[in-house]
C-alpha cells in the first residue's frame, strides 16, 4: 500500500520561496500521476499541479505558471514542488496526490504573509 509523506511549508513573506516535498513509501512503477492540490480556508481542493498527467507530462494552473515547477525523483519516490515568488492568495493547506489508487498524503500549510 502506497503511502504519502508531505513535508516542507511554512511561513514566508510575499515573494519567497518554498519547496514542498512528498515522499512514497513505494511506487512500484514510475508512471504513477502524482498531483499537487491546495485548499484554501473556506475553499474547495483545486489542482495545482501535476506530473505523469496530461499531454504535456506536467500540468500548472494559470495562477502558478511561471512560478511553480513540479519535478520528480524516481529512486528516492519522490516530487518536489518549487514555489517561487509566492503570494498571500497562495496561502493554503498542500497536500500531494497519487493516482492510480486516489491516495493522498497529510497536508502541508503553506502561509504567506504580505
């Protein structure tokens, strides 16, 4: 059973950086999606990212092009999420996502101050 390890938010100020990482337990096979999701407070899961997915192998949601890049270690079963240049709106909980399987991990809180 695939299980989720996100670590790696905090609070930054508007404009820092920070990098989230999700680590599994195991991924028997490298074409596994893994997606970054936010929720917001008072707000709904939205994708934020994702590797393995669409035509592309990666996908970014308008609002974090540019800023975010999602990157993946296949021997360590692992997927970064670069955050640069962050704003306030991008204030939320993070929590990574694998599919097949809908597994997902704890989350992280991402703060950032303006």
């Amino acid at each position: 059973e695939v299980q989720l390890q996100a670590s790696g938010g905090g609070l930054v100020q508007a404009g820092g950086s920070l990098r989230l990482t999700c680590t599994a337990s195991t991924l028997p096979h490298d074409d596994y999606t893994i997606a970054w999701i936010r929720q917001a407070p008072g707000e709904g899961r939205v994708g934020v990212a994702c590797i393995n997915c669409g035509e592309q192998g990666t996908y970014y949601r308008d609002s974090v092009k540019g800023r975010f890049t999602i990157t993946k270690d296949n021997a360590k079963a692992t997927v970064y999420l670069q955050m640069n240049s962050l704003k306030p709106e991008d204030t939320a909980v993070y929590y990574c996502n694998v599919n097949p399987g809908d597994i997902w991990g704890q989350g992280t809180q991402v703060t950032v101050s303006s």
